[in-house]
C-alpha cells in the first residue's frame, strides 16, 4: 500500500498528508495501538491514539477506511455517551 499515507516501521507512524483526502478517516497499527488520522477542511492533522484492546483488535480486522467509519458509528451508537 505505497499510495496509503499512513505507515509504521520500527522507528514509528509515518504520515503523508500530502496523500490524504480532506474529512477522511486513515489509521495503522503501531505497538498494539491503534492510531487514527485524518486532515480537516483547514488543513490541520489531527491524530488519535487508542489503547483498548477489544477496539484494537476490531480495527487490525479491518480492510478499508469507509469500514473504519462503520465500525466507528457502530462503537458509539454501543457506548452511553452520559457516563
């Protein structure tokens, strides 16, 4: 996957932005952490660390970004949002 903007090698998260869609979604796996990134309508990186192995183990399954979304949507329609 040359072409995907996010990778990992031994020394960390690679990122391309200059690859990236505007408002889409991209992650990686890096040291059993799940790492999400996406560019914003202005431009600006913002970058997710998540750390729960149950979720982690949800996204290695996962083939492509509109199935990250889904899994997304699904995960926070599950959780009560008021706690």
């Amino acid at each position: 996957m040359d072409d995907y903007p996010v990778s990992v090698d031994e020394n960390g998260v690679k990122i391309k932005p200059e690859k990236m869609e505007t408002e889409k979604l991209y992650h990686c796996i890096f040291k059993e952490k799940a790492m999400l990134v996406f560019k914003d309508s202005q431009d600006v990186m913002n970058c997710y660390e998540i750390e729960e192995k149950d979720l982690v183990e949800k996204i290695k399954k996962i083939n492509n970004d509109d199935d990250l979304e889904k899994l997304f949507d699904e995960y926070l329609k599950g959780q009560d949002l008021n706690n």
